[in-house]
C-alpha cells in the first residue's frame, strides 16, 4: 500500500507581486502615452471613472488610449462612500462582462480613493483575478487609497468590511489633476501626508510644518512642481511600510494605521457626512494627544502635531467623538487585528508604538483626552460638527469646486 509523505501531502502557495508608481505631467504627454501602451496594448480594457473625472478629461484620457491605438471600454460611475457597495462591484462586473474582457484583459481605475477600491474589488473577483491599473485623481489617492494593495467596499455599519488583497499591475500619478479639487479635498491628502509623515519621514514632516498655512495646499492648487517632492516623499514612505508586510501576514502591527482606529467608525456614525480624509486628522490627533497623557510622548511633540493639522484646516474634533465611540472603535479594532487594539501612538516624529490594550489607558484618560481635543477645537474654531461644511455630501454638478474629483 502506497503511504504519501507529509511532503507530498502540502503545497506552499505564494506569489510574488511587484508594481510601480510613476508619475506625470499629464495625459498628453509621451511618456504617459508610453506607459499605456506597455500596460494596456493588445488588451481588452474597461475604463472605470466618475461623472467628474469624465466631465472634466473624458476626452484627453480617450484621446490618451488612441494615442496608441486603443479605444477601450467605458464605465462612468457614481463612486461616494454611500455608493461604495457590493452593487457598485457589480455594476463594475456586468459592464466587464458586457465589454467581453477575457482573462487577459485589464480593469482601468481613474478617480479618486472610493473609485479605487470598487474597481479593484471588482478586478479580484473576475474570471477569479484580472489585472487592473490605477490613474489617482485625488490627493489622497496618490499618496494613499491608490498606491495599495487592497480594495473593498462598506457592509452594513462597517467601513470595508468586504474586501480583498489584489494590487494593480501599476499606478499613474498625475500632480497637474489636482489643480481641479477644492481646497478641502487637498486638505484630506495633507492628513494621509501627516500620517505617514509622523510614523515615516521626519523631513517629510519638516516640509510640511514649514510650509504651513495655506503654501502646500497653494503649491497643489496652482500645480506648482515645489508639491512634487512632498507627494513623491509621501508615496515613497508609504510604499515602504507597505513593503514590510504587504499581505498583513507577518503581523496586525502596521505603521500605516496611524489615524485609522477611531477614523472608520467615526465616519460611519455620520453615515459618511464625515470625510474620511477629516476623520483621519481627527483620529491623528487623538492619538497623539493620547500618547502624551500617556507619557510617551513629549508635550511639545504632541501639539506640534496638533498644530500642524490645525494650521492646514483640518479637524481635531467631532460632536460624535465621545467616550462610547472610542470604546467601540478599539474592540473593533481588536476583532479586525487578532485580539489587539494595535493603535499606533507616536512617541516621537518617525517614531511610533502601539497601544495593545484598553487598560493601558488609566480610567478617566480616554475622558481627559476628548475633552483636551474639545476645547481646543472650540478655541481654534475648527469645530465640525454633523453639519459642518467639511462633512456635506455634495453634489459634484452642484459645486465642483468644494469636493473636486471624487
């Protein structure tokens, strides 16, 4: 009788996945043209982009494609956390099928964050994996939601509950498209670029500090080339730490939590009327705050961080931040990162540990520190409330200029 060996039993499944982030000056120049045609050439290729994005450069991105003879496949979808859906996933999935992309075929992701997530939830599930490329159109894309590995949608209450590890084949940054977002939207990347600044990159952190006060958020605006180093700098840090544990296997320990404990189920409890780009400063501050009543970190360090993030325009409070709310947000944590909180708290700039535990935190702490953050925003006026105009929802035909490309 034949007895296999334990050997012959087991199988080691892995794959290796390297993509690149190269940036642009725009969809006319050679060598984007260049770039779709050594990605997309001889592919059947679906475009997935936003009533804005279309509006704005649907016909320089078509005019991009013939450029090497390619006229793909078009998909304009309403992408908002509202929308970010399973019937968003498959809406994606049927115009795929209905373009009759095969196996060899790409998904094409030109939008911002939410646009990202959908289509690459959409590509991991056809044909059981398509490749897909990302062109980010906002801040927070290019330096965060459009450079990773993963995609999903909301569930329920749960910010992406649904979700999936598939990174692009590659990733178009286009600096010169964010000339088009209103300065709140530049505001949301700037708290991506604070974060990964705070855990990453001390100069990235000098840069911004030192051109607070509107100059980061000009030099975007204007599409001034001094923003391409801090956006390069941002991508490059986040790059790195995903690089250490790409799949989350090794560990739930990621650097590139930072603001992102407290920030989901904040979002959530204003059904999204709340940013997600301003309830990461929100969460970044309360952990740094956090960090210094816990005596790791140093008070002047602590409220260097607060007063970057107040002196760009963003939040460091929400009248949905309460006691209950941080209580719920780190068993959510917990059930997310294998038993512990995790929260990474700064003790430094570049340095960071993480709170594992509620009772790390002494009783009355968690009070203290929501009430420091209170009173602060109250005295600078950065107060957003559940109607602050941070949070609206608003129509991209209604006012393009507050919410730029969605």
């Amino acid at each position: 009788m034949w007895i296999p060996t334990q050997e012959q039993l087991s199988l080691r499944s892995s794959r290796d996945h390297i993509f690149n982030v190269a940036l642009f000056e725009g969809f006319h120049s050679s060598d984007f043209c260049e770039w779709i045609e050594a990605h997309a050439r001889n592919r059947t290729v679906l475009v997935v982009t936003t009533p804005t994005v279309e509006r704005l450069y649907g016909d320089e991105i078509r005019a991009a494609f013939a450029c090497v003879g390619l006229k793909p496949s078009w998909l304009v979808l309403n992408c908002t956390e509202r929308t970010k859906t399973m019937k968003s996933v498959l809406t994606v999935c049927r115009a795929a099928s209905d373009a009759e992309i095969d196996r060899r075929g790409a998904l094409v992701a030109i939008g911002g964050g939410v646009c990202s997530d959908i289509v690459t939830l959409a590509a991991s599930m056809l044909r059981r994996s398509l490749s897909h490329l990302r062109i980010p159109t906002t801040l927070i894309g290019q330096v965060d939601a459009g450079i990773g590995l993963k995609g999903g949608v909301n569930f329920g209450d749960a910010k992406n509950y649904l979700g999936c590890f598939h990174p692009p084949d590659a990733v178009a940054v286009i600096p010169p498209l964010l000339k088009t977002l209103g300065v709140d939207t530049v505001r949301q990347g700037l708290a991506e670029m604070i974060k990964v600044a705070c855990t990453s990159d001390t100069e990235l952190f000098r840069i911004i500090e030192e051109a607070r006060g509107g100059v980061l958020q000009s030099w975007i605006l204007d599409g001034d080339s001094l923003a391409h180093e801090p956006i390069q700098r941002a991508i490059a840090a986040m790059l790195e730490e995903l690089s250490k544990n790409p799949f989350e296997v090794t560990s739930h320990e990621r650097a590139v939590d930072l603001g992102h404990t407290i920030a989901h189920p904040l979002e959530a409890s204003t059904h999204y009327e709340l940013h997600h780009g301003f309830a990461v400063a929100i969460d970044l501050a309360f952990s740094s705050v956090l960090g210094w009543y816990l005596g790791w970190l140093r008070e002047e360090t602590a409220l260097r961080v607060v007063d970057l993030l107040v002196s760009v325009g963003l939040p460091i409070w929400h009248e949905h931040l309460n006691e209950d709310l941080v209580t719920r947000s780190f068993r959510a944590a917990a059930k997310h990162r294998s038993g512990d909180i995790n929260m990474v708290v700064p003790i430094d700039i570049g340095r960071y540990r993480f709170l594992k535990r509620e009772d790390q935190c002494p009783p009355g702490m968690i009070l203290e520190v929501l009430t420091y953050l209170r009173a602060r925003s109250w005295q600078e006026g950065m107060s957003h409330s559940g109607s602050a105009q941070y949070g609206r929802e608003l129509s991209a035909e209604g006012n393009l200029a507050r919410i730029g490309l969605q």
